[in-house]
C-alpha cells in the first residue's frame, strides 16, 4: 500500500463510485466501503474494487453475539477485503470470535481485524449524560482498545486525539486508523472531533479515512495530494 490513506466511498451506488474513482483517476488508491454502498451493492463492489487493485477496507461495524459475529467474519473474510471491523461496545469473547472467523482455515488471505472504540461523531457530554457511560473520551477509548488488543485484535478506529495514549496503553504495533479528518478544520460536518493529516500522523495514527474532505471538494484529486502531502510532512517533524 503506497499511502495509508482510505477515502470514504460514501456513494450511494457503484455507478456513482466508479463514476468518482474514473473521473478523479484514483487507480488502486485504498477505499473504505461502508454501510451506505455495501448494503445497496453487496460482495459485487468488492469483486470490483478487488479487481482494480484497490486495498479495501470494509467498514460495516459489526456488533452481535460472539457466533453470529464469527459467521459472518468468515463470509466477510471469503472477500477477500483487507481490514473489517467490530463495536469494541461488543465485548472480549465477540472480539476473540471475529477474529476466529477471519482466521477461518478456508481463507488465504490475511485480514485484520479493528475495533471501534469511541465514534468520532460523540462528544464526552453525550457520552456521559445520553450513553451513562462516566469518565473521560480518553479513558474509555484507551480502556475499550486494551481489551481489544487483549482479545486478539490487530487495531482500533479512533480519534486522533486518542491515538497516541493507546499507542502507549497497547503498543506501537496495534494499528491506529483514524477517521475525523479534515484539509480544512473549519468544515467539521457531523463529526465532533476532527485533525489534519499532519496532525493525525505526529500525534499516533497509523492510517487515516477521509471521506468529505475528497469526496465532496472541488477538485478530489488534489485533496488527496494535499492529504498525502501533509501526511508525510507529519513524518518529518
Ligand atoms: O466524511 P468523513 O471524512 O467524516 O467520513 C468519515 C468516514 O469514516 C465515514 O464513512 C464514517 O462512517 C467513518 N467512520 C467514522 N468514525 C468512526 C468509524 C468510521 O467517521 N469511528
């Protein structure tokens, strides 16, 4: 993988995102398919994306009991996708059966597997007064990637602003990919909590997830530059 940066296929159909990768000339860069495209277009978009080199991530946030998780693992898995995700909300024996599922002997190609921890569309008081769920972003994004990492998987989504204490809480080899990233921070979205590139990289992200930000700007191609760009300049510092 060239960059480590996914862009969000938020589309609501292959047309439109086939449409978006042709027009922008996005060959083989890595994408993130999720709920919107997936449950409109199926394994099809896979074939497709897999067909045109494109490493993908297949974000549908998986959250149920530990056997119906591992199932459907290994059906995500036959895919032949490169990283899926769970809830970390889904507890330390989903987590251990997702992991089963992908490791399932009929698949030859490695997926990892990541945990969300927190969505970065939460804000603490949400948290703490709408989930009940006491304490700060931080301590209960670090405590749901520790379990995580204890129950076997490969990394987390999570805030940037998260990412280096779970690096250090679990650490540097358990991959950190963060979405809420934004080329310009006045334009947040729905998102509650959002960093550049630049800063998602010095500060514990080991891959990023971009949607908006590319998708939705004027020139794509060029704010995906910019985003590389400003990537590798966090290498620097
Ligand atoms: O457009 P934007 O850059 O905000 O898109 C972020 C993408 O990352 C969306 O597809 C969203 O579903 C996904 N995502 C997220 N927060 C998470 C996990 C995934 O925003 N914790």
């Amino acid at each position: 993988m060239k960059h480590p940066i996914f862009i969000a296929l938020d589309f609501p159909d292959w047309n439109d995102a086939e449409l978006f990768l042709k027009e922008n000339e996005f060959a083989g860069v890595p994408v993130k398919v999720g709920m919107e495209l997936f449950y409109r277009e199926g394994p099809h978009v896979i074939e497709k994306l897999k067909e045109n080199n494109h490493p993908v991530f297949l974000d549908l946030k998986l959250h149920d009991i530990p056997t119906t998780v591992m199932r459907a693992m290994a059906n995500l898995a036959s895919m032949e996708v490169d990283i899926v995700n769970v809830h970390a909300f889904g507890g330390r024996e989903m987590i251990k059966r997702a992991k089963e599922g992908l490791m399932h002997p009929s698949t030859s190609h490695e997926v990892k597997l990541l945990a969300v921890t927190i969505l970065t569309s939460m804000d603490e008081k949400t948290m703490n007064k709408e989930l009940l769920l006491p304490g700060s972003l931080r301590t209960n994004a670090v405590h749901l990637a520790s379990m995580a990492s204890d129950s076997g998987a490969d990394g987390v989504v999570c805030s940037v602003h998260e990412a280096r204490s779970i690096k250090e809480a679990c650490g540097p080899g358990f991959l950190t990919l963060t979405p809420g990233i934004r080329l310009d921070k006045t334009e947040q979205h729905d998102q509650k909590r959002v960093a550049t590139p630049q800063f998602a990289r010095e500060n514990g992200s080991d891959m990023l997830v971009i949607g908006r930000s590319i998708t939705k700007a004027d020139y794509p191609h060029q704010s995906y530059v910019q985003a590389v760009k400003e990537w590798e300049n966090g290498l620097k510092s």
